[in-house]
C-alpha cells in the first residue's frame, strides 16, 4: 500500500499543469478545447475519471469506463488510453461561450485540472447601401458592418487611398441573433473632383481589417425653365415647353402639374459640351384645361434627390386672354417704324449718358509702389500700392518680378486632391460688397524657407475700406517677400489693376530698382607671427556675407588710429556664388608692444547694413594652443562613450571648441551635425602667461554608430592665435578580425605558371599581406590584391600571386621571349578561373631580389619592358631554385603569405610546399 502511495506522488510531480488559456472560434465551426494528462501505466480505465463542466453544470464525464457527454459536444474515446480528453464543440454558437474546467483523477487522486475560456469571434459583414449624392450639398454616406462579435469595431474613410476620416469606435446594436451590427457616417460636399473617384469604408474588429471600395454617383441638379409658345388667344390649345438645363445623369423623369395635379408627357435629351444634358419638353393644354387656368410647374426627379426641383409660372401670365385690336398692315408697319426710331434715339441717348457714368465710376487712383526703407536679405520686406474708386470692390491685382508673375507661396500643405480643402489662387482676388480671399498663413508666424528660383512670396489685400460722404472706396495691395540677392538684384516690382473678368489692363505701376543690404559676419581677430620676422605680429580679421561690396575696417591701438599694411576692403571683392561679397584687413604690431599685456588693439568694421560698427578687440601677449589626440573610453553599446582632448599652452584664455559627427564613408567624411553632451573644464592658469583646459564629451554610444565605420567624432578648437582651426578626429572603428581560409588555392598552367590566391572574408581594417617564395629561405613576391562585396555582404579581399619555378640560371626561354615578343599578358581574373584558357596574357616581371644563401636566388630579368603595363593584368614571380650538393636533388619550392592584422596578437601564416613527386619529376 506505500509502494503505491509513493507511486502516485512521483507521478503528480511529473504532470505539467496547463495556465488558464482562451479559445475562440466562429460562428458554426467546431472548436476543440484541450486537456491532455500524463497517465500511469499500466492504465486500469475503472479507476479514471474525467469530468468537464460549464456554468456550474455537468457536460461530459468519464467514470466506470462509462461515457456521458451532453448535445452539440463530442470527444474521441479512444485518445483516453494516450491521456487526451479534448472536447470538441459542434457547430459554435453564442450560447455556448464560457469557461469550461477539465478535472481528471486516478483511483480517487487529482491529477489535472485546467479552465478554458470559449469565446465566438465573428467578423462583419460591409455594405455601403447609399451611393448617390447631389453636387456641393451636404450629403451624408453610410457604411454598415453586420453580424460582428464581440463589440466593438472601428470605422474609417478614405479617398483615392488617403485617410480623410480617422478610425473611430461604434459599438452597435445587437440583432435578435445575438450578434452586433453597426454604422458608420461620413459628412461630405461633393464637388466635381469627386466624380469617378475611389472612395473606401475601412473597419477593423479584433485585429483584422475589412475594405470596402465604391465610388459616388453624383447629381448635378439642373435649373428648370417654364415657357410658352406663342398661340391665338381664344379656346383653342397652348402648347407649353419647360427647358432643364446642365444636369447629370441623363436619366431623369419630367412630370407635368396643374394646380398640383399631375399630367401626362414624353421628350428627348441632348448633351452639352461640359458632359451635363439638357432636354426642352413640351405640353399642349386642351382649351378646357387652358380655361381652368391657376399655376402650372414643371417638375424633375433625379436619382438620389428627395425633394424634386420644380419650375412654375402662373397660366394668366404665360397665356393674357386681352382681346388685342386688329391692325391694316400699313398700320402696324406705321406703328413698328415709329417704335423703331423711339428706341434708337432712347438707346443712343442711353449709351451717352452710361458711358459718362461708367467712366466715372470706373476710374481709379492708384498710388505708386512704395518701396521698404531697408530690404535685408533674410528678413521680410513689404511693397505696397493704394488703390481708390467707386468700384474698388470689382478690383483684382496682379504681381510680378520683373516680368515674371508672381503666386502666393506662403501656403504648406495645401493639395488639390483634398475635396475638403479651399485652393488659393495665383493672383489676390477681391470678392464684391467688401470681401476678400486672404492666406490663411500668419503673417506674424516664423520665417519660411525660400522655394525654387522665385523664392516667398506672400500676397495681401485690405479693404475697401468706405470714406465718410465722398462715395468712394480705398484698398490696399502688397506683397511681402523674402529678399534673395541672386532673385532680386538689380530687379523691379510690377502691379497691373483690373476689373475682375476683364482682360484690359487699367494702371500698371513699376518700382524703382532697390538696393538689397546683407550685415556683414566679422571674426574674431585673428593674431599669427609673420614668417619673415618673428618679432612682428600679423592681426586679421575677416568680413563675409555682406551686401553691397563698399566696406571698412579701421584700427585702432590705445586710441590712436593705425594704418592697416594689407585689405581686401580697398579693392572691389568678387562676389560668391550667393551673390555675397567677403573682405579681409590685416594690421601689423611689434610683438614686444602686445607681450606688455597691457596694450589694447581693436578694429571697426563699418557697413551700410549696419546700425552701429562691428567692433573686435585684442589685448596682450599670445600664444598658440597644443591639441591632444582624443581619447576614448567605454564605446560598448549601452553604455556611456567618453572622449578628451588636452588644450595646453595658450593665451589668451578665449578658446572655443566644438564636437562634430562624421559620417559617409572612410575617405569623404561630411560633417552632419554639432554633437550634445560637451564639457569644458578650465582654462586653468599654468603659468603667468599660459593656460590649459580639458574638453570632453559624454553621451550615449549606439549600435548603429558602432556600425558606421567610415565616419567618427571631430573636435575642433578655434583660438584668436590661429588663422584655420585645429582638428582633431576619433573613428567609429569595430576592430574584427577577418576568416582567413586553412590553405592556399593553387593552380598550374601549360606554360609552368603557378597561380596561388587566397580568400579574406570580413575583417577591419583591412590586412596587410606578404607573398615570398624559394627554398630553404624565402624571397619577396608581387602580389595582386582585388576587393568587392560578397553575396552575404561581407568585405571579401582576394590576393593573388603568379609564380615561374626555374631551376637553370637566369635566363629567357624560348616561352619568355616569345610572350615579351606578342606583349602578352596574363589576366588575373582569368588565371585564377582556368589558367589553361586560350588567350590568358603574360607580363614576365622580376622581383629584383638579392640572394638569401648559396641555394636561393631569385632571378632578375634586366631587359623585362616595365614602361606600359595593363592595371588588369598579373606580374609573374620567378624564383631559381638551384640545386644542392647532389647533381639529382634540389630544395622543394615554398610558397607562404604573411597575414597581418591588428585584432592578431602575431601574424597569420599560410604556406604551399612542393610534392616530393613533382621535384623528383622536375628534376
């Protein structure tokens, strides 16, 4: 009985009990819910029980060998014997979500149990049921998603793939099945943009994205006409014609009512050449309806409009019953010439007096363009016109740069393709009664960057502002801009007015010519020794960026004026490529005079872009830094990289550094950015007239700068006593070694050419290789190293060696002379793929090697023709191998390369010796 009881708790040590976990399934699929045992062996099944149970009750259980398992569920008996009790559910449904919990004991004793949480997950189902919409009305569209479970879903808009509505939570309403439907809406004004344009109804439930893409069937409402022809009063028929114009789509109904009462008709369409349709359609009343009289409309439908657009007329207006009296024709030709001249002399009369009016009216004042007093580059500068009038409101103006026109580029982010967005036009428009259509853009906001050749230009309109009792109307025209020395030199402002549709142009006005001003960047004054004399100290300070080129630079010393010996000023300075002019003054002091440390230097930079002089100075003695090589330490991913540069020895103690990134490669570095993180400790007084500092950089260092090997950090030191900074660089540098392979590659040509290469993957920086070949001492061979990237991206370094074995004097052979004769030349490429290839070329080369011992010599060919070799082809090594004290035997040939690299603590060697078969065969 212990033995037993000692069984089964080894045997619960062993079982892994299962966490809770969920399972989900959809709607009428079978799911089944694990619950897998290990079970004692031998297994006796009258002492197994099995119970699964959901809310509280019992729905399949195993006991006494007996299965009871409840409809709709099922379970393979035969997995009980391997301890798989899985249950599976038939045909999933709402009602049977849950937690379900697996028991299992042996002989009375718990051995497992596990709760399974069953859930149904359904995906809806999309359709969007309303797809018409009517031209610039607000219209609303509708996205249904049926039969989801769980709630909720998000819904989402989109036009021609970009998001115009972002996603948004619905719950939904829950069907009588027990699932969840849901609708999403979206507001929009069509515009004609949006005919034939994609639309999409995008949801997401649980994980898993639905599209639905459709496009809008838009209406264009048409205007509607009603009109009558001609006909006899009396009781006899009138006929009626209603005109529809500019509608879409071509299928419309058109209804005939009386007094609100239908009446019956049929008509044709034709189209106009924008692609809308208009139709005329007539109605004949009968004398009995003409009697009735009363209003009668004309009415059309249209798909996806709910109130139909009508056009009604009363029939005593259409149709005046007044008995008119009977004219002869001499009457009524009397009575026609007379209303004839009536009416010329009335219209001549007419056009006089409207034209007087309408010059009046139309004239204007408009002022001259007034200019900014300053226009400095990089700043913003206004030009302005001042436009009076009766009409001003009717005005538009036009803006150009010479005769360049000119749009408002002041606006970002606006696109066409948005149906909700308002474009802005290229000229300011100023709508009638007092409105105009401004930029939204502040004009108080930060500075933009200039775009393309005409650079920012931001067009403005203010008024009409109403003067009190005169009648007449004042506005106001500009144009702000950012000035541009190679846009705007030498250029000219245009504005034209006119009247808005009207291509007659009623006052142009042109600027006059503007000078643009750029203040001047002064440096520091920068003090040097004069390489001719020592004892004389140069200072020179530098003027750059500035505009117009006129400029002065006037020194100064315990105030006194000096006379500058060299400037750059007095003649005129060639512009740059931005059109900006740069200058130089250098003033020349004894360097007793400055070591007084008393003595106070300083120097005026005066340009017509300045307010108040540029003034720099300098006092005393000077002495130029030494910069340190920088030093790092903790470079590992994650952790903190630290670099320090040494500055010692300078005066004054003004000294300025800066830390650069470099990236882009090993031999072009670009600076990309100033680098965070820097300290400066000093400068420290060493002696009464030197100082030191120390400058470091803390900061993070990253896995992908450890990746970048070409680039590095820089730092960069500027002191008064130096003409260009001092720089110094840290590299980005994994050292890794490369693979090197176990032995060389070897093949053997025809002509006794043996070629030896050998493969590198990988490895940083790059290895250093030495050939050499010979017998019981070795001689320097030409190599041919080539480098690419391999398939897997590795750096792969491939050297190669050509070798000639001789064992005669040094001489040509008949092969050698015959190759020098064609010039060939052996192809390394080539040689190493098939060196018995028809066509392989040969260079003969010497190594110009001297003898190591008696055995060894390597062979110098004198007359060898070195004066134009191909870079592509493969020098041939020949090493004389003589032979030993007996007349049958001589050393074997090594061939061995020297690898050197600085992650091995020794050199690499690989080396090829000769067969013992080949020597005797040689010999």
């Amino acid at each position: 009985m212990w033995c037993k009881v000692l069984a089964y708790v080894v045997l619960l040590t062993l079982i892994k009990h299962v966490s809770p976990s969920e399972i989900q399934a959809g709607p009428n699929t079978n799911a089944t819910l694990p619950c897998n045992v290990t079970l004692p062996l031998p297994l006796n099944e009258s002492l197994l029980e099995v119970n699964w149970i959901s809310n509280g009750s019992d729905i399949a259980s195993f006991r006494d060998a007996a299965t009871h398992i409840k409809e709709g569920l099922s379970w393979d008996g035969s997995n009980f014997a391997n301890g798989d009790f899985s249950l599976t559910v038939l045909r999933a449904a709402l009602d049977l979500q849950g937690v379900y919990e697996c028991t299992v004991s042996y002989n009375s004793t718990a051995l497992h149990s596990s709760n399974i949480t069953f859930r149904i997950l359904a995906s809806p189902t999309l359709s969007v049921p309303q797809q018409w919409v009517v031209l610039e009305t607000e219209s609303q569209l509708k996205c249904h998603a049926d039969g989801f479970y769980p709630p909720p879903v998000s819904f989402s808009w989109t036009r021609d793939g970009q998001e115009i509505q972002p996603p948004y939570d619905v719950e939904g309403e829950q069907t009588p099945d027990g699932y969840h439907m849901a609708v999403g809406n979206l507001t929009l004004y069509p515009s004609r943009e949006d005919q034939n344009v994609t639309f999409g109804c995008k949801v997401l439930h649980k994980g898993s994205n639905q599209d639905l893409d459709f496009q809008l069937n838009i209406t264009y409402i048409p205007s509607v006409g009603l009109s009558a022809v001609p006909s006899r009063p009396g009781n006899t028929p009138l006929t009626l014609y209603c005109d529809v114009e500019s509608f879409y789509p071509e299928e419309i109904s058109v209804s005939w009512l009386q007094n609100s009462t239908a009446l019956p008709e049929p008509p044709a369409t034709e189209q106009n050449p924008d692609g809308t349709y208009r139709t005329r359609h007539y109605y004949t009343l009968s004398p009995e309806q003409r009697e009735r009289g009363g209003k009668v409309e004309c009415a059309v439908n249209q798909p996806g409009v709910v109130h139909p657009v009508s056009g009604s007329e009363h029939l005593e207006k259409l149709d005046p019953q007044d008995e008119t009296p009977v004219l002869t024709k001499s009457a009524k030709a009397s009575v026609a010439m007379m209303c004839i001249s009536i009416v010329l002399v009335f219209l001549l009369c007419f056009g006089f007096s409207w034209r007087r009016r309408d010059e009046k009216q139309k004239s204007l004042n408009v002022s001259g363009i007034i200019l900014p007093p300053r226009v400095i580059v990089g700043h913003k500068g206004r030009v302005t016109v001042s436009i009076e009038g009766r009409r001003v409101d009717r005005v538009q103006t036009a803006w150009f740069l010479d005769d360049t026109p000119i749009s408002d580029t002041s606006l970002t982010g606006t696109s066409k393709a948005n149906f909700n967005c308002l474009y802005s036009p290229l000229t300011t428009i100023h709508l009638p009664y007092g409105l105009t259509l401004t930029s939204p853009a502040s004009e108080n906001g930060p500075l933009l960057p200039s775009r393309g050749e005409m650079g920012y230009y931001k067009l403005h309109t203010q008024g009409p502002l109403y003067s009190s009792g005169s009648g007449t109307q004042q506005m106001i025209s500009s144009l702000t801009f950012i000035p541009r020395i190679s846009v705007h030199k030498a250029a000219v402002f245009k504005c034209q007015v006119s009247y808005m549709g009207k291509d007659k142009i009623v006052v142009e006005r042109v600027s006059e010519k503007f000078t643009i001003l750029s203040a001047p960047e002064v440096s520091e004054i920068q003090l040097a020794e004069t390489p001719s004399n020592s004892d004389v100290i140069s200072m020179t300070v530098r003027a750059s960026h500035f505009h117009p080129d006129v400029i002065t630079f006037r020194w100064f010393c315990q105030g006194s004026e000096l006379s500058p010996v060299a400037s750059q000023a007095s003649s005129s300075p060639r512009p740059d490529s931005e059109g900006f002019f740069a200058a130089s003054s250098q003033c020349k002091l004894p360097r007793s005079e400055l070591e007084k440390g008393g003595t106070k230097v300083w120097v005026s930079v005066h340009h017509i872009a300045l307010k108040q002089p540029v003034t720099r100075e300098t006092r005393g003695f000077i002495n130029r830094p030494c910069v340190s090589e920088i030093v790092g330490s903790g470079s590992s991913p994650g952790q903190t990289l630290t670099l320090g540069c040494e500055i010692t020895d300078f005066y004054p103690p003004n000294i300025t550094v800066t830390w650069l990134r470099l990236r882009e490669g090993e031999q072009d570095d670009r600076e990309e950015e100033v680098m965070e993180g820097e300290e400066m400790w000093g400068p420290v007084q060493t002696h009464p007239r030197l100082f030191r500092a120390t400058a470091t950089l803390k900061r993070k260092a990253t896995n992908q700068e450890k990746g970048e090997r070409g680039g590095g950090i820089i730092c960069r030191v500027e002191h008064c006593s130096l003409q260009e900074p001092v720089e110094r660089h840290w590299r980005n540098v994994d050292i890794v070694a490369p693979a090197i392979p176990p032995s060389l590659s070897v093949c053997w040509s025809s002509e006794g050419v043996g070629v030896f290469s050998l493969l590198l993957k990988g490895g940083h920086p790059k290895v250093k290789l030495l050939w050499a070949a010979g017998g019981p001492t070795l001689s320097p061979l030409v190599s041919n190293e080539t480098e690419e990237i391999g398939d897997d991206g590795q750096r792969e370094l491939k050297s190669v060696c050509a070798l000639e074995r001789s064992t005669n004097l040094p001489s040509q052979t008949n092969k050698q002379l015959e190759r020098r004769k064609n010039g060939h030349a052996i192809k390394t490429k080539a040689a190493v793929t098939d060196p018995d290839t028809e066509g392989i070329e040969y260079i003969d080369g010497d190594n110009n090697n001297i003898d190591r011992d008696e055995e060894t010599k390597s062979e110098v060919d004198e007359d060898s023709d070195k004066g134009e070799e191909d870079p592509g082809a493969l020098h041939i090594n020949r090493v004389n191998l003589r032979k030993g004290p007996r007349e049958n035997e001589r050393p074997r040939l090594r061939v061995c390369v020297e690898i050197t690299h600085t992650a091995l603590k020794l050199p690499a060697y690989r080396t090829w010796t000769e067969p013992n078969e080949e020597t005797s065969s040689s010999t």
